[in-house]
C-alpha cells in the first residue's frame, strides 16, 4: 500500500508542476468530455479532481471493509 501512496504522491507532483507551467491561453483551450461537451482545460482541472476523490473514496472504504 505504501507503494501505491508513494506513486500517487510522485504523479500529483508532476502534475501540479505541469499545472503551474500553464498561463491562462492554456488554461482557456478546450476538449470535449462525451457527456459534458467542451470544457475549457481549467474545468477538465476541477473535473479530473473530483473525479479523482471520488475513486480514493472508494479505495478507502474498501480498504476498511466497506462496499
């Protein structure tokens, strides 16, 4: 498990470092998400976030013996 928190830890930092080289032309491109159609690369940001909580959420409570 500490493997899996070490790695996790390594990525976030890449890609806080990758975020910060961003200046607001990046960060106002756009993709398109099948469901939630075309989000500005700030929005992906906040998706990607949230998303991400969700899973380590789920993690956590399976690692507890929940659902």
């Amino acid at each position: 498990m500490d493997h899996v928190l070490d790695r996790l830890r390594a990525l976030r930092g890449e890609l806080v470092a990758l975020v910060r080289a961003l200046d607001a032309s990046d960060l106002a491109h756009t993709g398109r998400h099948s469901s939630l159609g075309p989000l500005p690369v700030a929005e992906w940001l906040e998706f990607f976030l949230v998303h991400e909580a969700h899973h380590l959420y789920v993690a956590m409570k399976r690692a507890r013996g929940g659902d």
